[in-house]
C-alpha cells in the first residue's frame, strides 16, 4: 500500500502539483526507509505547515525520535520560531 501511495505522490509530482514533504515523510516511514524519512523531515521543517509545528508531538513520527538526526532538524525548527 506504502508503495502504491509513493507511486502516486511521484505521479502528482511529476504532473508540476505540490505534494507537501510531509506526505512524502509519512510514506517513507511505512516503507521503513529512515534514510528517506529523515530526509524528508528536513524538507518537511522548511515548509510553512501544519505538521512541522506538531513535529515533537506526532505519534506518527515515534520510530525516528530515538536517532540523533531527529533532534537535529526538529531543533532547528525551533531555532527559526524564535527569530
């Protein structure tokens, strides 16, 4: 199902529609690719939406929390909400 939906993410994409990182980070997370979802987590905290300001609270993204990288680009978040 998680690669049907990728399948469809990159279709849209590739018709010039916006597809916010977010959906992109939650299908990597199904997939179990935590490169991937890591990598979209980044382009995710850049996008002005909803899901990067619930980022420390989503139980979706629970399986990242415990890697490093996690706090690095949640941090940054908040780094940029101070300014």
């Amino acid at each position: 199902m998680a690669q049907k939906q990728l399948q469809q993410l990159n279709e849209t994409s590739a018709r010039g529609e916006y597809v916010p990182a977010w959906r992109y980070l939650v299908v990597y997370l199904r997939l179990g690719d935590r490169d991937q979802a890591f990598a979209w987590l980044a382009k995710a905290v850049e996008e002005p939406n909803w899901f990067a300001l619930q980022m420390r609270i989503n139980p979706v993204l629970d399986p990242l929390r415990s890697d490093p990288r996690f706090e690095k680009i949640v941090g940054s978040l908040a780094s940029t909400e101070v300014k």
